[in-house]
C-alpha cells in the first residue's frame, strides 16, 4: 500500500485535487461526491473496494452529490484515474 498521500478515490476514480483521502497510510475519513465512500471505511482492502465498485455500478453509477457532477462526465475516462494496485 502507498505511504504518500492519495488524492484519487480508490473505487470510482474521482480525482480530489487538493483533498487526500490517505495520507502516509492513515486514512482521512473524506467522504467521495461521486460514489459516496468514506476513505478508512469502504476502501481499506482490495476486496472491500471492488465489492463496493461493483454495487456502485450495478446501481447506475450515481454521484452521490449529484450538483458536483460535471457536463459530459464519463464514468469510464474517470474510472481510468483508479491506481492499478486497487482495480
């Protein structure tokens, strides 16, 4: 697992910017405006991510905030921000 800090939601992509989810291996507790998850809570192993990724799909892919959703958002592009060690 990465010890430096993480600004990419580990099941959806979504790109934080600013705002790290995981910091030096702790979590943050930051709350996606995309898929809904809480980092520390629904993304601390790998089968806990692609479990929560899969009902987020199966489901349609809604943002949970949807007012933060950009025009033309493309669930696949953003999805492709995902690290390879959490797909």
């Amino acid at each position: 697992m990465d010890k430096d800090p993480e600004y990419v939601c580990r099941i959806c992509g979504f790109d934080f910017e600013d705002v790290a989810t995981w910091e030096y291996g702790v979590p943050q507790y930051v709350i996606c405006l995309c898929c809904g998850m809480e980092s520390g809570l629904e993304d601390t192993d790998l089968e806990k991510v692609r479990n929560y990724r899969a009902e987020w799909v199966a489901n349609g892919a809604l943002w949970a905030s949807p007012r933060h959703q950009p025009e033309n958002w493309d669930v696949l592009a953003q999805m492709a921000n995902i690290s390879a060690g959490w797909r």
